[in-house]
C-alpha cells in the first residue's frame, strides 16, 4: 500500500455525483465478492467509468456489534445487491464550526447570532449500519482486466465526527487526468468509503476495554482497506498499487494507519461523559439503547467543543493505537514500506481559531479546553516559551489572534507533515507541497482535488492550479513520484527539507515552515 498523506482542509468524504452524461450499457455489470454479488449503478459515457455504490464490507455494527470492531459481512447470494440505496454514518456537528461557516457565507452577521439552531437536522440516510463504500472503474481496465491499474483510496475529514463518502466531490477530473498522465490511458480506480465517528467510532481509555473497543472507527477504515486487498482486482485494480490519500481527519487517519499496532491512557473522560448522558454505567448498557438516544449524546457533545476541536478523536489504547502517531514515528515504530507525499494549506485554522483571543488569558484558557490533559507546567511552557505573547516582529505572528492561530495550525496540521518526512526522507525519495492559493483555509484544496471545471470557489482563473494538483497526485499514485507531465517538479524533500509551494499565479521551491523548533517540541506530545 502506498499512501498519500493530505493533511490538510475541510470536511467530509468523497465518491462520485451523478454522471454528466450516461448511456447504461445493458445489462450494466455485476462482480462476485463471494459473500454477495453486486451490479454497477450507472455507466459514465464521457468519463468511460463503472459505479459500483454501496458496496458493504462489513455487517452492521448493531445491537451486540455496537462499539466492537467491524465484522466481515455475512453471505447473501439471494440476490444482486444494486446499491441504489445509500447511507451515511451518525454525524455530529460542533457549534463553534457551523457558526464560522455561516459568518464566512454571511448567512449570520456577528457572533451573537451564533447558537445551536444553526446545526443542520439529521440527515434520513445516517443511521447506524454504514459500512459502505464506492468503486469507480474505468471500462477498459474493468473489461479487460488482464493488466491491472492502480487504486486510489479517499479518506474523507470531518473532525472524526462527521463526514461521508461522496460529500466531497466527484472524482471524474481525477480519473480523467489519471488517463492522460498513464502512457497507457487506462488511468487508476478510486475507492471511497463510510467509516463509524463521534462516540460511534472513537470511544477511548482504560474502561472501553471492559466490554467494548477503543478506536473502532479506524478499525472499519483498516477493514475496508484489506477489504481493498482482497477484492479490487475484481474490478481491474492492482493491490499492490494503492494509494491511500485524505484530508483533514482523513489524513490524520492515515497517520494512524501507518503507524498502528506496537499503552498509554485514551480520554476515559469523554466515555464517562458519554455514558452519564444516557444515563448508564457500562458500554454493555449503552448497546441496549435505541440509537436515537446514542445519537442525540453525541450530537450534544460535539456541538458544545471548545473552540477548534470536535471532541472525539483517535486516542491511545495499548492495541492499534499505542501511541499517538507523532511519537511512533520518532520511535521508528511505523510501516516503513510505503512511499509518502504530504501537504498542508498556508491558512489552516482561520475559522478554527476563535476571535476572542485578544490577550493572553483568553490564550490559555483555549489551550486548557483544546488540551485537557496537560499539566499547567506545559500550558506555561505553551504560552510563555514556545508562543511567547511578544508581538516586535521578533516571533511568526502579529498579535493575539495570529499566535493563536499558528499555534492551533502547527499543532493539528502543520507539524504532522514534518513529522512524516523525518520518518521517512531517510528510506528513499519523498515529497510534499504548501497550498497557498488564496485564501487557501483548511479544506479549500479538496475543491481542487476534485475539480470538474469552474464554479464559485474554484472559478475559471483557477482552472490551470486545480488542473496541476490533480496531475501530482494521479502521478504520484501511477509512479510513487509526483512530476509525470509536470510544469514545475515538486522537490524531493531531502536533507534540504523543500517543499512547493503552490499559489494562483505561481510555483515557488520554498524551505519547509514546519521545519522549526515548535514543531519538535509537539512531536514529544508532553501535553497529552
């Protein structure tokens, strides 16, 4: 497996909208899993694509399979499974995030509109059995399998709390600049899949072992990836040529992947939390419940965390996880067989970042709730030492909410991708870039990772960047490097530690930012 690492913007997961023009070859094909058999959705006469949707590969995780890891789906033959009906997982927005968004759309005015009435109601397709995902296939390597292509997995984002396949765009343009980048023209297959988050996914610490298990959501995203292993080469694609590729928590997620299975505590907290609010004492109890109460739980949790979290997150548990990822990777303790390309956007926590902080008070009391479990030696050290609130041009940052932001931005984002090329740079060549086109917040490259021609945020201007991108990363997917058919190579990152940096008008070799001392000292994770 080969992953790619994004460990940048925005929300959500990805898979295929509708087809801009179909003409349904009849009958549309079928594939035998051998637990199932399952029949193409719809064919893409311009793109020359099968859409395989809704795929399980996994039994829903109901009733005694609530909080436990996935199960490999049960045997059902009786009849063709069409995948026309889809779903998502329970999601759970916060309040701090949807009112950010509607200040940034002005759809609100001022924070004082802000509330919890701006959280969209649920969605009728989330429910609890979601382990589903998307196959798109080109024709030619489908129809003629004989010569297998490679596979891109999307991870979608969303805090580990919300997000879906599908939410984040349709991967026509990538599939169709995999074909002319392939000296072959038969282009990569791309795979895209649900996976369980919130209390759902990311229950963590000492007492989840009793009757239950920390972390099951990257557990169903390791289940889909094996089941990519043992299935895609039924739709044409190579196993050994996967490509793992994410955003936001979908790259965190991949960190985490690679760096799963050797404990230290999770956040027994949040359990605690969690089950006071349904009223029970033990996982086992909470299985009993119907999922309305688990979900309305969760929901309150995420909508209340503080600024620039989500609540849940991927925690130690002495298993998968049994450290975070930054540690193991200082600690070698990682898969070194895989190749890696990551990237970060230039202004990740814009909206992450709450406007209050206008002194040094508001400063600490947001690294208490963003960080719970550190020390109050660490959050001085945090405060006074590491962003000290010194603003004569001497440190990275203006005033108040400039500190604020960056030190969010490295923490979360920025320092993960430096991480990942210690680890790595020394086993062989690899690669990353900056996205810096305006205004280039978290999540705004994931429209230009899936663009299929101009549109508000991706306007006609843009064409030639978004275009680019989409050629390094199908590159990068078909080779291992990045720079088939490129303007400008992305730099091998080396001892001299270069990145590009990509900008509207522009391509510029520049010395890695995250490179730095602060960024050294989060990797220890003294605060967790």
């Amino acid at each position: 497996m080969r992953p790619l690492f994004s460990l940048l913007p925005l929300v959500s997961g990805v898979a295929v909208a509708p087809p801009k023009s179909c003409s349904t070859p009849t009958p549309l094909p079928t594939v035998d899993l051998g637990y199932e058999i399952h029949q193409a959705i719809s064919f893409n006469e311009t793109g020359q694509y099968y859409n395989f949707s809704n795929i399980r590969y996994a039994r829903p995780p109901t009733g005694e399979l609530r909080f436990t890891p996935p199960q490999p789906p049960v045997k059902n033959r009786e009849t063709i499974q069409k995948g026309d009906i889809g779903s998502s997982c329970p999601q759970a927005i916060a309040e701090w995030y949807v009112c950010n968004l509607a200040l940034q759309k002005q759809v609100i005015k001022s924070y004082s509109e802000c509330g919890k009435h701006l959280i969209p109601p649920p969605d009728p397709l989330e429910r609890e059995d979601c382990l589903f995902l998307d196959v798109i296939a080109p024709r030619a390597a489908f129809d003629k399998p004989s010569k297998k292509i490679p596979v891109m997995v999307w991870v979608y984002g969303g805090g580990y709390a919300f997000g879906r396949k599908g939410l984040d765009g349709d991967p026509s343009g990538l599939i169709e600049r995999s074909k002319e980048v392939d000296p072959d023209g038969r282009g990569v297959i791309f795979v895209t899949f649900n996976y369980r988050g919130g209390a759902f996914g990311f229950l963590s610490g000492p007492n989840v072992r009793a009757n239950g298990t920390a972390n099951v959501g990257l557990l169903d995203q390791r289940l889909a990836l094996e089941w990519v292993q043992g299935n895609i080469h039924l739709f044409g694609g190579d196993k050994n040529r996967v490509t793992v590729f994410g955003q936001s928590a979908g790259g965190g997620s991949t960190m985490h992947q690679i760096t799963a299975y050797g404990g230290l505590r999770g956040r027994d907290d949040l359990l605690q939390d969690f089950l006071g609010r349904l009223n029970v004492s033990t996982i086992q109890e909470a299985r009993q419940l119907p999922y309305e109460a688990l979900y309305k739980a969760n929901a309150d949790m995420v909508a209340i965390s503080p600024q620039g979290t989500f609540t849940w997150a991927p925690g130690p548990d002495g298993s998968f996880v049994p450290a975070l990822p930054g540690t193991r990777l200082a600690q070698g303790g990682f898969d070194k067989s895989v190749k890696i390309m990551t990237a970060f956007n230039h202004n990740e926590t814009e909206y992450f970042t709450s406007q209050d902080n206008v002194n040094n008070t508001v400063f600490v009391d947001n690294l208490k709730a963003t960080f719970p479990g550190a020390q109050n030696s660490v959050i001085d050290y945090i405060s006074n030492k590491l962003y000290p609130p010194v603003f004569d041009g001497s440190q990275p940052y203006k005033d108040f909410f400039t500190r604020a932001k960056l030190s969010l931005a490295e923490a979360g984002f920025v320092c993960n991708t430096h991480y990942l090329q210690k680890a790595f740079s020394h086993l062989g060549s690899t690669y990353g870039y900056k996205f810096s086109v305006p205004l280039s917040f978290h999540g705004l490259d994931v429209f230009y990772t899936f663009f299929n021609g101009p549109s508000e945020v991706v306007p006609a201007s843009a064409s030639p960047v978004a275009l680019m991108l989409q050629r390094y990363l199908v590159s990068f997917a078909l080779t291992g490097k990045p720079n088939a058919q490129a303007e400008v190579d992305i730099p091998v990152y080396g001892s001299k530690e270069q990145l590009l940096e990509i900008t509207a008008g522009r391509l510029d070799i520049i010395p890695d930012p995250s490179s730095n001392k602060r960024c050294e000292w989060w990797q220890k994770a003294l605060y967790f």
